[in-house]
C-alpha cells in the first residue's frame, strides 16, 4: 500500500505491511463537557478513527465476528492525523488525543520461564538472593551443574523427569527449574486491568530495586471464550534483585505502577497475520542510555520457546480457569541481558531515562522511556472510572 511507503520516524512503529494490518487501539481524548475519557481506535491509512459508537471497551471489541469490518468500514469519526497522535504520546507530558495501552478490561498474564535462557537467569537470581554481585559466578556454576542445552528438553517429557532427578540428587533443583521443564507453564498476574501504558508513556521501576532489565515479549489478545484474536508487543519490567530474593515477592516484583506496557496496537487476526506469524517471529530489544550513551541490543527468537503460545493459553483459560473479559498473555522472553554497565561483572540494570525499545517487523514498535514508579503520575482511573465515562458518554 504506497501510503505507508517510506515511513516516517513515528510512523516506523507500524507493522511493515501497515497497509494489510487491521491495527485498533485506544486513545485518550480530552471534551470540553467534561466527558475525557478512552476511545476505541483504528488505523485507516495514515489517520485514526473512533469506532467507539459500536463497542464499548477492546473486550467487546475482540468478541465480535465482524471485527474486521469494524476496522475497515464502519462508519467512525476521525480523530486525527496518526503521526500527529503519536507524537503527542511520546511527550514527557503527552498533549491529547495520545495512545494508551490497546488493552482495557482485560486481565493482565504474563508466562514466566518459557525460554532456556531465561529459565538460566531466572535460577541464578535465585542462587543469587538478589545480590547482582554474585551473578557472574553462579552464572558459571550452575551452567556446570546443570550441562547439555536446556533448550532441546521438551517441558514435562520423560528426559525432562529425568533431568529433574538428577538434579534433585546433586542438589541442584529449582522452583524455576519446575516451571522452566516440568508439566506446568509459570502463568501469573502482572498487572491489573487498566493499569497498563501504552506507546510512549514512562514505564516505572519500583524505588527499591537495584537489579532490574525489560523484558521483550510478544502479547496476545484473547477472547472470553479462550480464542486467540490478535497480539502486539509489550515490555513485562523485571525486578531481578526482588524476586531473587523470594519468589513469593513476585507481586512486588511485577505490580507496580506503570510497570507494564503494551502496545502501540493490537493486529487483529486475517488471512494476512495468524499465530504461525508469532510463533515464527523474531522480537527485537534495544536499550539507549539517556546519562551514560549506554546502548544494548538483544533478540528473542520466538521458534526457540519451550511451550507453543496456544498451550500457554490453554494453561492460562479453560475448564480450571475462565475469563469472562478476556485476557491479555505475555508470552515470556528469552532476552536476559548480562553485558556488564556499571562494573565488571555487574552485568546489567537500568538507568532513569534509558529509552527501550521492542519491535518486531509484523507487528511494530513499542518505544517506553525509564523512570521510577513512585514518581510516575499515580494510576486514577480504573473500572469504576471507566464505567462513569461510559455512562456519561
């Protein structure tokens, strides 16, 4: 499609074929009746549109048959310019209309461990109790210990079992290492509904870390009735100094204020983009350090997981568990970055005002600047707020 030929530097962080993608969101708009509040958006081209007169919130949305025609046909109200939208996001203060996460009454999921080489990571934490310092050689012993490539074990298979008793017999087993090769995926809560940003927006890390990396990975929008119907890209914030220290830390590890995005839209599902688009994708990270010229590249090679996205989802919904808004699914990473900033054999944590980066040529560019949860603007507006904008609009 030569509209999208030539991308613009804000416009780069649509999927390379734009043209073919049905891409929704949702965007914040201000109203001089005092009715600001969330719309449903779609990209037309180079503008977005508001479809929020045919459905309320991105569930409902994600529900219906003729979705595509939604984003397609249907009769909507243009909101504006798409570059100018996402210039406007990615302001320190950003300037209405500006995107927030495509996602709204969603639960949050996030699948920990679902990459050998974050199953490494996550054991050496750990070992480590939190202590960054003691990385580097446990890095080195536990690789020892454990031998072979974990990637080539089938979770839950007879070699795994194996695996797990000889590790048990050596003392070498791990609560990571259970979820990481045994029967049972690592599915946790990681945000609540509506707390996630979007595009732009500063992403928080909680005061008290010290350890701490992104996490690139790919979302998947799933329906009430457990349906897979799009993905996108989103940023699951690690705390690496707490969880290591228990596991039973892991809410506040992962709950933070802002200590999500996802975004900058969903691509629905069409003969254009499906699931084998996501399990053959390749995410891609990049952290820019603001104070330091830091820069860090890494990717995730989503053919390397252990467990395919649709079991994940079946781990997450059905007879056991239902969701009856549906649910938003990270899919975990394989990204763990060990390159050494602040010292030698340090490895890797954040500075305030890094720039990261996650993209992947199908499904875009989410771009979030770092920053510390307790000094981000305070999340206001849940349920109880969307439902009163509802109700006036």
């Amino acid at each position: 499609m030569a509209l999208f030929d030539g991308l613009s530097e804000d416009l780069s962080c649509l999927p390379e074929d734009a043209g073919h993608a049905l891409l929704v969101g949702r965007v914040w708009l201000a109203s001089d009746d005092g009715r600001a509040g969330p719309a449903i958006v779609a990209v037309r081209g180079d503008t977005l549109v508001d479809i929020s007169r045919h459905v309320a919130t991105m569930a409902d949305l994600l529900e219906r048959d003729d979705a595509a025609w939604l984003v397609r046909e249907a009769p909507a109200t243009e909101i504006g310019s798409l570059e100018r939208i996402l210039d406007n996001s990615q302001r320190q203060t950003p300037v209405t209309p500006y995107l927030l996460a495509p996602c709204d009454v969603q639960a949050i999921k996030a699948c920990g461990v679902t990459f050998a080489v974050s199953l490494l990571e996550r054991v050496i934490e750990e070992q480590a109790g939190g202590d960054l310092n003691r990385a580097n050689a446990l890095r080195q012993e536990i690789q020892s210990l454990i031998g072979g490539d974990l990637s080539r074990i089938k979770p839950g298979s007879e070699e795994a079992l194996a695996l797990k008793a000889e590790l048990q017999a050596r003392g070498g087993w791990s609560q990571y290492m259970e979820v990481g090769i045994g029967p049972d995926a690592e599915v946790f809560s990681k945000a609540q509904p509506l707390s996630a940003v979007g595009h732009g927006a500063r992403v928080g890390l909680h005061p008290a870390s010290q350890w701490n990396n992104p996490e690139p990975e790919i979302v998947l929008a799933v329906d009430a009735q457990g349906q897979v119907r799009g993905a996108t890209l989103g940023n699951d914030v690690n705390l690496r100094d707490i969880e290591g220290r228990s596991a039973l830390l892991l809410g506040k590890a992962k709950d933070n204020n802002a200590s999500c995005s996802i975004g900058p839209f969903i691509r629905l599902f069409d003969e254009h983009f499906s699931i084998d688009d996501v399990r053959n994708a390749k995410v891609s990270l990049r952290i820019e350090g603001e104070d330091d010229d830091f820069v860090l590249e890494g990717e995730s090679n989503m053919r390397e997981i252990s467990r395919d996205p649709l079991e994940l989802v079946a781990q997450t919904h059905g007879a056991h568990h239902q969701y009856p808004d549906g649910f938003m699914l990270f899919l975990g990473t394989m990204f763990s970055p060990i390159q050494d900033r602040d010292g030698a054999g340090q490895g890797f944590t954040h500075h305030i005002g890094d720039r990261v980066t996650i993209s992947t040529p199908r499904l875009g560019r989410l771009s979030n600047v770092v920053d510390r949860s307790d000094r981000l603007p305070p999340w206001t507006f849940g349920i109880r707020a969307l439902l009163a904008h509802l109700g006036a609009r």
